[in-house]
C-alpha cells in the first residue's frame, strides 16, 4: 500500500522536483544535447546553406575542407549539405513513423493485456499476424509497390507494421501487474478498466513505455535507413541511408571517400544513440533510487 | 497447460493463413509485368518471338487464370511443397533456390542471435549490479544498438576488408573452391567469410540486449516484492535472483519479436558482404519482380518466426506460471 | 562464452557443407580435371559482369542461359566479328546463297560434343526446326524460313519465303546448334523451359560445377578447333562469379581476385591512370567499347513531342559532353547525331549528318524553337505548345540507377535552360519499364540498341510497325513512319555486298535526323577492365589482338572467344 500512495500522489512539486534532477542528470543533458543539436542542423543549415543536395560542384571526391566542410562525392555533390537535408528527413521519418506504431502498440498491448479472453485474443492473433510478417521484408515489398516514394510515406508504413513489438511487451507487462494487489485493490474499489489501466498499471511501467517511445522513434530511423540503402528510400529526395546506399554504389570505401559513408552513419548511431542516452537519464529521474545506486 | 498449448496452435494457424494470403495478394500488387522483364533480361531481342514467348509464359506461370482460381492454385501447390518456379533463376523451382540461400542465413543469424542473447542479457544483469560497470557498459551498448546495422558493416568492411586486407568482402567462401566440401581448408575459408558479417549482425544485437536486461532488473528490483522481500530480511541474492527470473520474461518474448528486425538486419548486412544467404536472395528477387521467389522466402521466413514465437511461448510459460493462470483464469 | 562459439561457427559451417551435397558437376570426360575441388589460381580465369542471378538454365534454346553458355559451351553456326564486321565460319565450314531463295552451310568435319557422338548435319536441321515450337526464342525465323534439308552427313540446305541476309546473319551468329540426341529425349516442355542440366556441349569448355554465385567450366581435351584453326584456350578453368556490388567487385579486382570485370564500376578511371596493373580496350578515355546507344525517347503520341521540329530543339539543347565528362569521367563517348554506332562509321552519311544533324548549341535550339511557333507567352520561363497549352515533361529513369538519376538531371536541366519545361523524376525500376512499354509516359532514357551485325538493328529498334498496346524491345517512341519501316524491312532483305545496302542505310539516316524520333545522346561502353595479375596480353583496340573483351550473353558469339586463345600466363 505504500507503494501504491507514493506512485499516485504526483504533486506538483514532485513534477518541478524532476524537472529540476532532469536538468542535473548529465546523461539526460548529454544525450539531449546530441540529439537537439543534430535537429538544429537538420532543420536550420538546410535554409542557410545555399548549395542543393544535388548540386554539382567542379571539384569531385575531395577530401573535407573549409569550403566543403565534409568534402564531396564522387559527382561533386557536397556531402555537408546531403547530410544536413538527410537528417531533416531522418528526424521526420523517426517521429511520424514511431509515433503511429506507439499509438497502436500501446492501445493494442493495453487493451489485450488487461481484458485477456477473446479481446486478448482477437488482438494478439492481429498482433500475431503482423508480427510474424517480418516488418523489414513487407516495407520492402510495400515500397516497391510505391512508384513515388518520400519520407510520409515510408513513416506510415514504417509506423503501420512496427507497433506489435510494443503491443506484445506491454501486454507482457500488463499481464503480470493486473494480478498484482494493488490492481485487485483497486478492482475490488469499483474503479473501471481504463482507469486502472491508466491510474495503477500505467505508472508502474512508465519507463518501460517512454523506452518504447524512444525505442520505436529509433527503430524507426533505423528502419528508414535500411530500406534506403537496400535502394527503396526516397525517390524524390535525400536521406542517410540513401547517401550509404549511393556510396556503397560508387565504390566509395575502395576510392578512400570516407568521408562520403561514415558522416550518414555516425548521425543516425548519434541520434538514435542520443535517444537512447537521454532515456537512461530520465529513467534514474523517474525511479529516485537509481539516482542513489 | 494442453488447452493453453491448443489455443496458442490455433492461433498460430489462423496467422499461418492470413499470412499466406497476404503473402500471396501483395506480390500480385507489385508494379510493372515480370515476365516481360524477365524477357528483357535475356535479351530476347527479336519481337515477334518476345510476343510468342510473353503469351507462353503468361500461361506456364498460371498468370492468365482469374485471380480467385490462382489463390486456390497457391493453396494446393502450398500443400505439395511447390512454391512456384523462380522467374530470375528460371526454370530453378523457387524452393531449391530458398534452400540454397538458408543454409548461409541460418549460419549467420542462429549463432548471432543466440550468442547475442545471452551474451547481452549475462552483460546487462551485470552491469546492473555495480555501478562501476554500469557507467561502461551501458554507454557501449547504446553505442552499439543505436549503429545502423549497414553502417557496421561497411566499417568491418572497409577496415577489415579493404584497409587491413585481413577477411575477404564477397562470398561465403572462397572461390576457388568448386562448392562446399568435408575439409579444413574449406571449413577455415568458410568461416573467414563468415566471420564479419556475423560479428556485425552480434555486435548490434547484443547492446539491445544488455540494455533491456539492465532496465528490467533495475525495474523489479524497484518493485514492491522486492521491497517487501528485502524488509522481510530476504538475501540480496535471493531478491536478485527473482529479478532475474521476471526480467527475463519479456526478454524472452523480445527474442521472438527481435527476429524480425534481425532478419532485415541480416538482409542489410549480407547485401555489404555479398553473402550469399536470404537476404541478398530478397533483394535479387524484387530487383527482378520475381514475386514467386518472393513468396518464398517470405514464406520461410514466416515459418521460421511461427515456430520462434511457439518455442518462446513455452519458455515463457516454464519460467512464469502465472501466466498460464491469466490466460485461462477468470478475467473474463 | 568462448567455447560456445566455436562450436557455433563449426555447426554453422558444416551446415553449409551438408547443404553442398545438391550441387553437382557437369558431363564433360577428363575425370583429373572434373574431381578437382580447388581450382589452381594460375590456370584459372576469374570473370564477373554477366550473370544477374544464380546459373540455373543450361538450356541455351529457352529464354535463360548461364555465363559462357552460348560461346564456351555450345556454338554457332558463324561468328561475327564487329571489328571487320564479317562473318567468320565457326561450325560450319563455310555458306552460301546458292539462289534468290536457297542458303546452302556445310559443316566441318570431325566436330564431336562432349559426350563422343559426331555433330553432324541432322543436329542443324533439329535446333532450326525446334524454332517451330511457341516459345522459342528464335521462332520468328519461321515467319521468312520455309524448310531446312539435310543434303549429305555435313550439309544443310535452307529454303526461305523471303531472303532475309541480315536478319539470316543475326540469326546464324545467335543460334547455337544444340545435339538431336540428347534433345530429342525431351519432352516438349522441357525443350522450351527445361534446365538441361549437364549439357552435352562441342564448345572449348565444359561445365565443372556451380553454386548459387559462380559457375565454373573447365577445358575440354578435344574441342574441334584446335585442330581445324589452330586455336587453344588458355584458361584451364573458367570462373564466372555472379554480379555483387561495384564495392566488392572493384575490391576482387583491385586485389586480383578476379581477372576481368565486366561491371559499370564508377570511378574506374582514376584507377586506371598510371596503374599498369590494369588493363582496359583504350588506353586512353573512354577506355572502353562502345556497345550500345543511350537515347532520349520521347513519346511521340503527345503534344508537343508529336512535332518533329520539337524534338530537333531538345537535341540541340542537351549537351552530350557534360553527361560524358561529368557523369561517366569520361569512359563513354559521346554518340554520333545518328545514333549509330562507332563500328559503322564506314555507313555514316557526312552530307546527311551536316545538313541536319544536330550538336550541343543552346542558341539553335532556341531558334528552332520560335521558327517553330513555340512561345513562352505567359512570360514563366517556358514555351507552351502551339495551341498555347503550358508545357510540363517528365523524363523517367528508375530509382537506383544513379548514372542516369545524374545524366537525368543534367539533361532536363538543359532543356529547362532554352525553356522547355522538362523535370526529372526517378520511379521504381519496373514502373518505369511498363510506362515505356505501354506508352504512358512522357521521356525516357534506353539503351537497348547494342552491337549487332548490322545497322538494320538500330533501325528495328527505332522504326518498328505496327505500334502495339504494349511494346517490347524496340519503337518505345511510338512513331508512325511507314516509309521508315519499310525501309528496314528493305534493309534486312538486302545483302551486304549489294550496292543498295548503304544507299538504303543513308536513306534511314536521314529520316531518322530529320523526324528525329529518338535522340542519341551517349555511347553506353562493353565495360571491361582486366587485372595483370594473373593473366596478360588482354584484347586491345590496336593490333590483331582486337576481340571484345566481354563475357556478357552474345558477345562470345562476337568474336569474344578469341580473347581466351590469345590470353597469356603472367610470370
């Protein structure tokens, strides 16, 4: 019962209170620092630069210098501004994409979690059924239908086909809190599905579920990126995988361009690892005792 | 548990079928004609031949049947084990040619996933232990869950490949050999073909893992029984032992649920190889509008995951009986 | 977690040597050089460039054929050799026309496939009447063949509903002869898409063995023209590796894993200066053969690219040089106004080429532009079609091919420069081949008129009638010339040593400048780069040493297989 009164009394002061650890956790200032700062450029260097990403400049392959800050591809293309546009396009991708699979795996995973019986089981056999549809193999068939592929589309199938990891965790989770006591307590109260659902289930497992966020926000970077470099990435602009793709294709490592394959890489490894950093750090605000390990 | 077990089959087959029927309509949804294209490939130039041949093969292939009548066809050749005839590798059938590719997949992903496993969930129940490891475990393994599957490998393979010269970039083995023979010199060469593909495949699996496994054991050693346990006057170990063992529960379930992710990530990877398995195999087949080799793998792949997803099934019902209880108990 | 591994990665291992046991050799007789499991690296040739998939047909009469099927195992009738543009007899011995209507080939004497039996005239007579069966590729030779006679053991006799020389040529170089004897045990559906697996062969070489990414022939003992010419295959072994990636290709050869790449590998010419390691056709740009013609191909169905004139201005407009120099570095060359290709230079016609040939100039383009009646009247830049309809073109290229996503680019951007309004816009693969097949589409870039023995291929390709609901293989523009079409049709009934067989080829030349219905932009190269490594003396442009050096489908047949006699060890 304790517990039970500690999770549910969220003053607020308790939310300034982690606020305030929030911005004293250096994890959670480095993580975020990273990862907003490649949004800045993502969504700033593309209105200043003047160059477009397929721009041709005289000088090919060079090597990074002041005036092409990441040198330029075999064509002449400037990898900076390639990199600054694909970013943009990563982020959008990575919020659309996981926020649509978030919604559904956590209405999906709730909903069968906690009713169980035939709902749990019309839900799991469609979460099922997704799931076993090995998500990158059905983007992939789903794209080449696409004859004009940009990032909305490929977010929201992206989104449409990666939510039943989510769905099945948190009923997973879900299953093993709703015997606990204190949801019997609250059963036995007379309170309804979905207040229990949000007021007593919920909260226990809030850093799972903002590791989903995270997860799915990443998973969906990561997914994007796949699906560009196998050549099924935007048609009609640039992206991080596809820059790996084409550098790949133009025989990048073996003419030494290095810089031309390790900078859309090491953006999505710093974003979605940024995430991942920043998750860790709110985690330790949202359960006070790991801050005291 | 059998009325648990029945249900869970059951459940199974319905999303057999309805993966096989959208297995089946998806393909047939794909832009552009094969044949023609496969026509095309061959560089069968004259056009009065092209038309003949196009008309023949429409027929061969049971393209020109209604598409009810074609969905009962794929049905009935299912249950024969013929999966159709692969268009790029024609007149191979398409399940001679998935067969030659699985060995290469099943050797990289099997050992990758396993291996990654238990590797990540050892280092992740560790690293929750002390914070000393924590700080450098953890960083590692977002480092590494956060690299694009592709990206690792292109770094392996250019440091490993083209910089250093150490591991060969193509094949599953050398290509001096005539094909793959009981030797140790071939055995040798096959694994120094294997070796950075599956190590790329590892790596980004295991930080996942050791991250999963460090979150869920802090998160029930935060739990209330852990709590009460400890107020109780338990041992520590104890209380950690069960934090284990309800950790490791949706870890089990995500290895199921990882499969898929690792097989795009296997995919990825075998393409910067040119490692002959499943994946390059996915790529030629859309590359080439081959949707018969298309439903093949993806028929095998959704196989393999079926089974996957039963077998941790019940592990999951070993290690957590509770479970059982809420799927057959009252709730309803 | 050490051991585990191991174990793991053994298991793993012998699980693909287990899956082994379903590969197989082929039939050829030396047992010493069959049951070889590692091939020798100094007398064994690594190629790559020319299989797109696993080698799965062995059956050269169906559509599919593996590397080095027609050429290394089974044999033509003739060569033709690009360089001299003649016929050179191969199996047979020699032909002629010995009426309007009669062709007469005889064999040579002592051929033997490689299972002992003799290749004989019947074996002739058998593969050209297979063509009766649908789904041959080669059928249409019996829309003009009438019947084709066994004369004697080494004798053929074909009779014709219309002399057809050039398209009889193309068919003598294309069609390998296949044995009675094994064929004739098939089922019908096996002749048309069965795999023939362990083909019986009278090539220099024989299949050893093959997996999903390479196939492997080996050196026959008693291939006939050791004897009858003289020639000797270097190579013991014949490795052809399926395509990967230009990353890896590029990394085999550089490394001399592989001794001949037949890929499109960007950025191949800054390897290839001051490397003697490397050999290409040219040794100076482009390096390589041109094979093919890259053509603009504008929908001719469709205002404004229904107006002839129209399209001379695009021609104008485009610059040639900056795709060459900017986009391929220079290894392919930029197409002459007609369109053909280098190897018929002799057929180009000056007068026709001057008067209304085209090159990069902006201004004429312009010109011809307002002469024509194209204004821009609404001041946006762009000219609008002569009814006064804003003009918005898209040109297509697939997704992925980035050579020409760039050469795209390059050459909408010039036509946007003299204000024709034309975006490029990049569609999946097998999109962008049904709107060209089905005529749904606005321009196009194609490039599927190749090397072949005579311009009439080109002229095919372009001028083709009837127009269908959906075109394969050649008049993708959709243009309506009857007097074109009849043309060729001419041009294919006439011989090559008939006075009017260049006459004919002019007059073709200058209707295809003057209605312009395609536009030749780039030479597409016979890419090949060689290493030194292992094997020298690689086929040239200058000397005698001049076949192409290429593995791909049909070049054998082209003289290609020269390029194995005269290949030469290294140290």
């Amino acid at each position: 019962m304790t517990t039970d009164a500690t999770l549910k009394s969220d003053s607020v002061g308790e939310s300034r209170e982690r606020l305030y650890f929030a911005f004293r956790n250096p994890k959670v200032v480095i993580g975020l620092a990273i990862v907003l700062g490649l949004l800045l450029v993502g969504l700033i260097a593309p209105l200043l630069l003047s160059a477009e990403p397929t721009q041709q400049f005289d000088a090919k392959s060079a090597s990074p210098s002041g005036e092409h800050w990441f040198g330029t591809t075999y064509f002449g293309n400037d990898v900076f501004t390639q990199f600054a546009y694909g970013i943009r396009s990563s982020f959008m991708v990575g919020a659309l994409g996981g926020g649509i699979a978030f919604v559904i795996g956590l209405t999906v995973g709730f909903t069968a979690g906690y009713r169980g019986g035939l709902v749990d089981e019309f839900l799991n056999m469609l979460t099922n059924v997704v799931l076993v549809l090995p998500a990158l193999v059905v983007l992939i068939v789903l794209s080449t239908y696409l004859e004009n592929r940009g990032p909305v589309s490929q977010a929201i199938i992206i989104g449409v086909f990666s939510w039943p990891w989510v769905a099945r965790a948190v009923r997973a989770q879900t299953f093993t809190l709703r015997n606990r006591d204190y949801v019997d307590l609250a059963k036995l109260s007379g309170k309804r599905a979905p207040q229990i659902i949000v007021r007593e289930v919920m909260p226990n497992m809030a850093s799972y579920l903002l590791m989903s966020v995270i997860l799915l926000f990443g998973g969906a970077i990561l997914f994007a990126a796949m699906l560009d470099f196998i050549g099924l990435g935007p048609t009609d602009s640039i992206s991080l995988g596809s820059m790996m793709q084409q550098s790949m294709a133009w025989s990048a490592l073996h003419l030494g361009l290095w810089w031309w394959f390790v900078p859309p890489g090491l953006a999505i490894t710093a974003i979605v690892g940024g995430l991942y950093i920043t998750n860790v750090g709110l985690d330790e605000v949202f359960n006070p005792k790991l801050r005291e390990m | 548990m059998g009325r648990y077990f029945r249900r869970k089959l059951l459940i199974y087959g319905v999303t057999f079928v309805i993966a096989v029927t959208i297995n089946f309509a998806i393909p047939r949804m794909m832009p552009g004609d094969p044949i023609a294209r496969m026509l095309a490939q061959n560089k069968v130039s004259n056009v009065e031949s092209a038309a003949r041949m196009h008309a023949y093969y429409n027929d061969l292939f049971g393209l020109d049947v209604p598409l009810w009548q074609q969905y009962l066809n794929y049905w009935g050749a299912l249950f024969q084990g013929d999966l159709g005839v692969s268009l790029f590798a024609f007149p191979s059938p398409v399940s001679s040619v998935v067969l030659d590719a699985l060995p290469y997949t099943l050797g990289l992903l099997l050992p990758a996933i396993l291996l990654s496993w238990f590797v990540g969930n050892g280092l992740g129940a560790i690293a929750a232990r002390s914070k000393w490891l924590d700080n450098t475990a953890l960083p590692v393994s977002y480092l590494l869950t956060a690299v694009p599957y592709m990206w690792l490998a292109i770094l392996l393979a250019w440091v490993g490949g083209v910089i250093l010269g150490w591991f060969p970039v193509a094949g599953g083995y050398s290509f001096s050999f005539s094909g793959p023979q009981f030797s140790w010199n071939f055995i040798v060469d096959a694994l120094h073909h294997w070796f950075l593909p599956f190590l790329s495949l590892f790596l980004v699996a295991l930080g996942g893992w050791a991250i999963g496994m460090r979150n869920l054991v802090i998160y029930e050693l935060e739990s209330d029984y852990s709590n009460y346990m400890q107020t109780l006057g338990a041992p520590r170990r104890l209380v950690r032992r069960y934090a284990f063992r309800n950790a490791m529960l949706p870890q089990i379930s995500g290895l199921a649920l990882q499969l898929g992710v690792v097989v795009g990530g296997a995919l990825v990877t075998e393409v910067v190889f040119a490692y002959p398995g499943l994946g390059s195999l996915v790529l030629d087949a859309i590359q080439n509008q081959d949707f018969f080799l298309l439903q093949g793998i993806l028929l095998f792949i959704v196989i393999g995951v079926l089974v996957f997803n039963f077998l941790a099934d019940v592990v999951y019902v070993l290690v957590d009986p509770r479970t059982r209880l809420g799927l057959e108990g009252g709730a309803s | 977690m050490r051991h585990p591994r191991t174990a793991v990665a053994i298991a793993a291992a012998a699980v693909m040597a287990l899956a082994a046991c379903t590969d197989d050799g082929g039939g050829g007789e030396d047992p010493d050089d069959l049951s070889i499991d590692q091939f020798p690296r100094d007398e064994t040739l690594y190629t790559t460039g020319a299989a797109w998939g696993p080698p799965a047909d062995w059956n050269p009469v169906s559509g599919g054929e593996v590397t080095g099927l027609r050429g290394l195992g089974y044999e033509p009738l003739y060569l033709f050799n690009p360089n001299t543009q003649e016929m050179e007899p191969w199996l047979a011995e020699s032909g002629e026309w010995t009426g309007d209507l009669t062709y007469q080939a005889t064999l040579r004497d002592g051929i033997t496939w490689s299972d002992g039996e003799q290749l004989t005239a019947e074996d002739v007579k058998y593969t050209v009447e297979l063509g009766q069966l649908d789904g041959v590729p080669y059928s249409n030779v019996w829309d003009w063949l009438e019947s084709v006679e066994v004369v004697d053991d080494l004798t053929v006799e074909f009779t014709f509903l219309e002399a057809r020389h050039q398209e009889w040529d193309n068919f003598l170089f294309n069609t390998t002869i296949v044995p009675e004897h094994v064929f004739s045990e098939y089922s019908e559906d096996d002749i048309v898409t069965g795999a023939n697996e362990d083909p019986v062969v009278s090539g220099p070489y024989t299949v050893h063995s093959h997996d999903q990414d390479r196939i492997a022939w080996v050196k026959r003992d008693d291939w006939w023209a050791t004897e009858a010419l003289g020639l000797e295959v270097q190579p013991t072994y014949i490795v052809d590796i399926v395509n990967t990636s230009n990353e890896v290709t590029l990394n085999m050869l550089m490394q001399g894993e592989v001794d001949l790449s037949n890929n499109f590998l960007p950025g191949i010419s800054d390897l290839l200066e001051g490397d003697p390691n490397l050999s290409t056709y040219f040794s100076e740009p482009p390096y390589m053969a041109p094979a093919n013609t890259a053509m603009l191909i504008p929908n001719t169905t469709m205002e404004p690219l229904d107006d002839a004139e129209f399209r001379r201005a695009m021609a104008f407009a485009i610059s040639p040089g900056e795709i060459v120099d900017s986009v391929y570095s220079g290894i392919v060359a930029e197409a002459n106004p007609t369109g053909l290709l280098p190897i018929w230079e002799n057929y180009y016609d000056q007068e026709a080429i001057s008067e209304s040939g085209f090159q990069f100039e902006p201004s004429e383009a312009v010109s011809v532009l307002e002469e024509a009646g194209y204004e821009d009247s609404d001041g946006d830049g762009f000219v609008e079609t002569l009814s006064g309809d804003p003009v918005e073109l898209t040109l297509n290229v697939p997704a992925g091919w980035t050579d020409w996503e760039e050469a795209a680019r390059a050459i909408a951007s010039d036509l946007r420069d003299v204000g024709i309004n034309v975006t490029e816009e990049f569609l999946d693969a097998g999109a962008v081949d049904e709107a060209r097949d089905s005529g749904e589409f606005e321009l196009v870039l194609n490039n599927q008129s190749g090397i072949t023995n005579s311009p009439w291929g080109h002229y095919r390709y372009l001028f083709q009638l009837p127009v269908q609901d959906v075109q394969t293989g050649a008049n993708f523009a959709r243009f309506e010339s009857q007097e074109a079409w009849d043309l060729t049709q001419q041009l294919a009934a006439t011989a090559t040593d008939d006075p009017e067989y260049a006459e004919i080829i002019a007059d073709l030349q200058r209707i295809s400048l003057e209605e312009m219905p395609s536009i030749p932009i780039w030479y597409n190269g016979a890419w090949a780069q060689a290493s030194n490594a292992v094997w020298t003396n690689w086929p040239t442009q200058e000397g005698d040493n001049n076949a192409y050096p290429v593995t791909w489908n049909g070049f054998w047949t082209m003289g290609s297989i020269y390029m194995l006699t005269e290949l030469e060890p290294a140290g």
